[in-house]
C-alpha cells in the first residue's frame, strides 16, 4: 500500500511538472528519500524466515 501510495504522489509530481511547468526537483528527491526509509522500515519489520 505505502509503494502505491509514493507512486501515486510521483505521478502526481509529474503531472504537475508537465502540465503547469512547475519545478518538483525538490519534491522528487524528498520523495525519494522518504520512499528509502520506508523500505528500510519495513524490511525490518517483515518476519524473518
């Protein structure tokens, strides 16, 4: 659900960028970096087998 919903949000971003000529560099990297902390969340989560 979390992958889709960053997907969604990057989609998004895009759309803004090519729609409206707006500047989402920023928005795309945080993006990116919040989407890594995410998998590392839960990768340590996930049961170990």
């Amino acid at each position: 659900m979390a992958y889709g919903s960053a997907l969604e949000l990057e989609t998004q971003l895009f759309l803004c960028k090519d729609l409206y000529g707006i500047d989402v560099k920023e928005a795309l990297l945080v993006l990116n970096e919040v989407t890594k902390m995410l998998r590392a969340i839960i990768f340590k989560l996930e049961p170990s087998n």
